[in-house]
C-alpha cells in the first residue's frame, strides 16, 4: 500500500512539475489565459490532471464481476 501512495504522489507532483514548465516556457503572455496566466494555476492544473491520469490506471476493488448489483 505505501508503495501504491508513493506512485500516486510521485505523479501528482510529475504533473505540478509539468505544469509549471508549461507556465515558463509557453505561458500566456497577454494574462488573459485563466490557466496558465500565473504559475500557481498551471502548477495546481497539472497536478490535477497527473492525478487523474493515475486514476486512469488505477485497478478497481471488487469480490466478483458481478455488474447486476446482487454481490
């Protein structure tokens, strides 16, 4: 389980580092763009979005393939 935590953060924190890579490199120069207008909305978006990549990937916990809700 701590190395399940590990990959999920280790994720979250690649996505922020995306994020604030896009803001520095290519940006929005007028300050008109809502995301990438300032460093911490870039970096809080990419988080997000590392997150729910790893969601992505995540397998899901159930006791049978029983997808008519009678367990």
């Amino acid at each position: 389980m701590k190395e399940f935590m590990n990959y999920r953060h280790s994720l979250t924190i690649a996505g922020a580092a995306a994020g604030f890579c896009y803001w520095y490199y290519i940006g929005c120069a007028s300050g008109t763009c809502m995301i990438t207008s300032k460093p911490f909305n870039s970096t809080l978006y990419g988080a997000v979005m590392g997150t729910l990549i790893f969601s992505l990937f995540q397998k899901n916990k159930t006791k049978s393939d029983d997808f008519s809700g009678n367990n």
